[in-house]
C-alpha cells in the first residue's frame, strides 16, 4: 500500500506544536492534491512533515504518521485554512493507527530529503525505498514516538 508525504510549511502554517492538540484528537492533514488525497483516503499511512527554513537552509521534521480514511471537502465549497481543498483525516471517532512525536524529529536520512525538497508543497507518494527512512524513526527508542489514543 502506498504512503503519502504532506509538507507542513512553519512560515506559512506556524509550526506543528500548534496544531498538535487537534492533531492528538483527530490525525488530519490538509493537501489540494486530489488523486493523492483521493488514495491516500483509502487507509495509507501519511507522513506530516515540518518544513523549516533558517539562515537559507531546509531542514524536515518528521511530526507524525496516521492512518488515513476519509477525504473531507469543506462546506459550502469553500478552501481549508484558506487555501486547501481537501482534507485526509483519521476515522472520527475510532482509535487513531499511527504515532506522533512532542517534539518533531529531524529526518536525517539524505536520500529522503532530496527526494522531499524536489517536491512542490502538497502531497507526494514516498517511494517505497525511502519509506524505510522515515519509518524507522518512529521505532527508533530515543524519539519517543507516542501511539495516538
């Protein structure tokens, strides 16, 4: 099954940390990419990751995985946030699969965030040989992943 990159942009979103208390209740993310939105709706694992930039230089923050089931347009035909058309979120109210860090943790792995900076904002499908790199993270003792509940 495929997974999903989503780029969460700190200049123009604020960073993750804003919106984890929503995030804990619900896993979402926010995209305008709809054949992505679309299969990734069908239960793929999407990867929320935080764009930083400082003195120039793009850093990746890998803030938390789920599970996604529905693809939500916003009422009225109107933009999320003002901007995104779709919405892929966790089923409401079931236990959410997947896992978040406190605090996002930096992606290290060169491969990936090559991959990640060739991509516009949005919604990407990871290709299956980077998958293991972003994946290991979440196992990996000193991150401390949490199980969303």
């Amino acid at each position: 099954m495929p997974a999903y990159a989503v780029k969460h942009l700190v200049d123009e979103r604020g960073p993750l940390s804003k919106i984890m208390k929503r995030v804990k209740q619900t896993p979402y993310s926010l995209t305008s990419k709809e054949p992505e939105a679309t299969d990734a709706a069908a239960g793929s694992f999407v990867y929320v990751i935080e764009v930083r930039i400082q003195g120039g230089l793009r850093t990746y923050w890998l803030g938390y995985r789920y599970r996604a089931f529905e693809k939500v347009r916003p009422a009225g035909g109107g933009l999320w946030e003002g901007k995104y058309k779709f919405k892929n979120s966790a089923q409401f109210a079931e236990p959410a699969t997947g896992s978040y860090f406190d605090a996002p943790v930096r992606i290290e792995d060169s491969a990936f965030c090559e991959w990640l900076a060739a991509k516009q904002p949005g919604m990407a499908e990871i290709p299956p040989e980077l998958l293991l790199a972003v994946d290991a993270q979440f196992s990996y003792p000193a991150n401390e992943a949490r199980a969303f509940a």
